[in-house]
C-alpha cells in the first residue's frame, strides 16, 4: 500500500511540474509575440528624382512668363503712365496745400493767443495808468493846501491860535513841518510821473502789438478766403475740362 501512494504521489508531482513548464513555455512565447509585434518596422521613403523633362518645362515656363511681363511692361500705354504721373502730382499738390492749411491755421492760433494776452496787458496797463493819475491828482492837491499854509500870513494864523510866550519858535516849528511835507509830498510826486510814463510806454508797445496781429489777422483771413476761391475755381474748371469716356466698340 505504501508503494502504491508513494508512485501516485510521484505521479502526482511529475505532472503537476509538466503542466507548470508547458504553461510557462506558453507564456514565454506569448511575450515573445508581443514584443515582435509592438517593435514596427521603419522604412524609409524613396525620394523623388525629377525627370530631366520636368525641369525643362518649368524653365520653359519660366521663361514664358518673364517674356509675357516684360512684353506686357514694353506695350503698356503712355496716356495712361502720364495720367498717372498727373494724378500723382495732383495728389502731392492737395497734400501740400493742406499741410500748408495746417501750418496757417496754427499759426492763427498762436497769434489770436498773443493778440488775447496784449489786449488783457493792454487793459491791465491802463487800469494802473488810472490808479497812478488819481493818486498824483490827490498828491497835486495836497501839495497846493501845502503851497497855501506855507503863506508867512496864514503861519502866523496858525501860531496865533496856540496860546505860546514863543509865537517865534511855534511859527519856525509850523514852517518846517510844512516844508518837510511839501518835499516828502513832491517826492511821492516824482516817482508817481516816473511810473506814469513807463506805463504809458508799454501801453503803446502793448497797443502797437495789438494793431500788429490784428492786421496779420486779417491779412490771413483775406488770403484764406482768396485760396478758398482759387481752389473752388481750379476745381470747377477741372471737371468742365475732364474729357467724356468714349464708349467701347
């Protein structure tokens, strides 16, 4: 009995070792195929050698066409290049013309600016001339009161209204203070005249700019109305002048 197990069991393991190298042979094989196939083949293309015909049509092509541009740029018509180079011109004239509308209206502009700023210097000049001539005229009468109580009768009547033992000494003290003011008086004067001619001076200078830009201003208004009709003219007689297409045979 013991025999008999003891070769079934071997029996047993001898199979079970050839099932499990059968199926692991299977297995290597399986991978085998697997990598044969996920490795694909690369082959190179065949590059393309132009047939010695091909390259003589393109240069005959070539040629042709080179001939066809420079037959076409031989024939072209000469009317046709002039009113081009007409147009052109045209063109360039209206550029100019506007550049040069540009320029003067700008140039207005800065001149209406500064004509603005003399007219206001103008204004605040002769505000000051009239605060210095009502102050010189305050002054001009204070200096005549002085003038007037400077008088050796009207001293004396103003000494002999203050109660004194020394109308001399009061008399001499009046006439000087008087003195003192006819002089700080006259200084004030001087210098109020001074101012009064200096603003007189630039009130003509700001005056002469004034007249200045107006009439540049104006000048310029005459010329722009005079290039408004020139251009309306010009224009007028270029549409009367441009020939009527004729029809096509």
């Amino acid at each position: 009995m013991k025999d008999n197990s003891i070769r079934k069991l071997v029996i047993t393991v001898f199979a079970i070792l050839l099932i499990g190298g059968l199926l692991v042979d299977s297995a290597a094989q399986k991978r085998r195929r697997t990598r044969r196939r996920s490795s694909p083949r690369i082959t190179n293309p065949e590059i393309y050698q132009p047939s010695p015909g091909d390259n003589s049509n393109s240069n005959s092509s070539e040629t042709t066409n080179g001939n066809s541009n420079s037959n076409s740029s031989q024939t072209e018509d000469p009317d046709s290049m002039k009113r081009t180079i007409r147009t052109l011109s045209n063109q360039v004239d209206r550029l100019t013309d506007k550049l040069n509308d540009m320029q003067a209206s700008q140039q207005s502009m800065v001149d209406l600016e500064r004509l603005s700023r003399s007219e206001q210097r103008s204004a605040q000049l002769r505000t000051e001339l009239s605060g210095v001539q009502a102050k010189k005229s305050e002054l001009a009468a204070h200096l005549e009161d002085i003038e007037y109580a400077l008088k050796p009768e009207n001293i004396e009547r103003a000494a002999a209204g203050i109660g004194t033992t020394r109308p001399e000494e009061v008399r001499e003290q009046r006439r000087k203070q008087l003195e003192s003011d006819r002089t700080r008086t006259q200084q004030q004067l001087d210098q109020l005249n001074a101012g009064e001619a200096r603003l007189q001076q630039a009130i003509a200078t700001s005056d002469a700019d004034v007249d200045r830009l107006q009439k540049k201003l104006d000048a310029a208004d005459r010329a722009a109305i005079e290039n408004a009709k020139i251009n309306s003219q010009s224009g007028a007689s270029q549409v009367t002048a441009s020939p009527t297409p004729t029809p096509s045979p």
